[in-house]
C-alpha cells in the first residue's frame, strides 16, 4: 500500500512533462502558421522606414543632431554661421534679386566661387560686384578683398559688395572703404535679411535651409564633401567624394573654399 502511494505522485510528475511538451508542441504550431501574416504585417512599415531613410536630405553622419540644434524658424547669426559657402552664395544672390537687382554669375574665380554682377532695372551694365565668403575662424584679411578690387577692375565696375557671415579685419575694412568696397559681415547682414518685408525674409530662410544646407560643396566638382581624418595627425577635414580624382580639401575650422 505504501508502494502505491508513492508511486502516485511519481506517476503524476512523469505526465506533467508528456502534458508541457504537447503544450509547447501546440504553441509552436500556432507560431509557424501565424508568423507569414505577422510578416506581412510587419513588412509596409519596414518598407516606409526605408524610404524615409532614401528621402532624408543627404549629408554627413551627425548632420541631422546639427540641424536639430539650429534654429531653422527664424534668421539667427548662428544660423548664417552653419550655411555652407555655396548655399550663401545662393542667398546672398536671391537677397540682391528682391531688393530689386538683376544678377548675373561669373564662374571664373580661381577658389571656386562666382562673381555676383548687379544690374538695375534696364541697365545693359552692371552697377556693382559682389564677392561672398561664407564663416571662417578667422577673419576675412585684405587679400580677399584685393580680389574683389582685381575682379572690379577687370568687370569695369565702380563699386562693390564683399559679404561674409563672420568678420572682417581692421585692414580690410580700412582698404575697402578707400576702393569703394562695402563691406558687410554676419551682423550686418542679418540686419538686413531681418529688416526685409516678413513674407520676403521668410521665403529666403526656407531657400537657405532647403535640404542639406551644411555640408560644403566641392568647388570643382560640385558634390558634397565628405568628413574624412588624416592617419598621420587625426586632423579632421572635408574632402571630395571624387578622390582620388579630385583631391580637393577644406580644413576643419572652415566650411568655405580656402
């Protein structure tokens, strides 16, 4: 008898496995059948997430966290700092067209970049030379504007424009203001896209933050540059897509043609 009772609960304990294992064997049935449809649930969000990824403007890895930090709703000096120097080229060009110029470009500059000729309405000549030059860590020297002097001579132009979003130094300002060079540096002309009508300032600010304003573009090849580190220093820099074609570079501290 006492044999009997013994073995009754050993007897129960050997079919609670039996019982688990077709538990399982039921569930794993269940899964296999569902797990096509599960899939196929799954599978248009995979196929949106993708094609948001294709669609985000291109740039460098990080360039979203940049543009998030930037205030994109209303014109800042911050702002005007970040722009890469192709896309202020570009603004600087729609900000003359609405204060009423006709514009036309020169691609002939040795570092890449374009004279900006404005003409007034009906003129057959142009009136002024604009020279941009987009933030740099250090301020814009005589050299630069001496090329825009050069560049006046050779366009047969009285007067010009040399625009930055930093600084200029003391002998730049002091020989610009004997060649009838304006000079205009981030504050000011952040003044002036402030003081544009509301509708037209903020038409030009959606213009110059249109895609990937940020990263600087190859003066020679037109593409996208793209971060790279020296091996020997760990310097950082910005190089052309193109290489070893093109060996183009800019310097970490600069997001202008050098």
């Amino acid at each position: 008898m006492r044999r009997a009772r013994s073995n009754k609960p050993l007897a129960s304990r050997m079919q609670r496995p039996e019982r688990n294992l077709a538990v399982e064997m039921v569930r794993g049935a269940f899964a296999a059948i569902w797990l096509p449809f599960t899939w196929a649930a799954g599978a248009p969000a995979a196929a949106m997430a993708l094609v948001r990824r294709a669609t985000r403007p291109a740039g460098e890895p990080g360039q979203s966290a940049r543009i998030e930090r930037l205030d994109t709703g209303k014109w800042t000096r911050d702002l005007l700092k970040h722009l890469e120097w192709r896309r202020l080229e570009e603004l600087c060009t729609a900000y003359f067209e609405e204060l009423g110029f006709k514009t036309g470009l020169t691609h002939d500059r040795a570092d890449g970049g374009v004279d900006i000729s404005l003409y007034a309405a009906g003129a057959d000549s142009a009136a002024m030379l604009v020279h941009c030059k987009a933030w740099d860590a250090y301020p814009i020297g005589i050299k630069r504007v001496r090329e825009l002097r050069v560049a006046m001579t050779s366009a047969n132009v009285a007067e010009g424009v040399m625009l930055t979003t930093g600084r200029f130094t003391p002998e730049a300002a002091g020989f610009a203001a004997k060649e009838n060079i304006q000079l205009i540096d981030g504050a000011a002309f952040l003044e002036k896209l402030v003081a544009l009508l509301p509708e037209k300032a903020l038409a030009l600010l959606k213009f110059a933050t249109k895609g990937d304003f940020l990263t600087p573009t190859c003066p020679r090849c037109s593409l996208k540059m793209t971060g790279r580190k020296s091996t020997r220093e760990g310097r950082m820099f910005w190089g052309c897509q193109n290489y070893p074609r093109c060996k183009h570079t800019f310097s970490n501290t600069t997001i202008s043609p050098a």
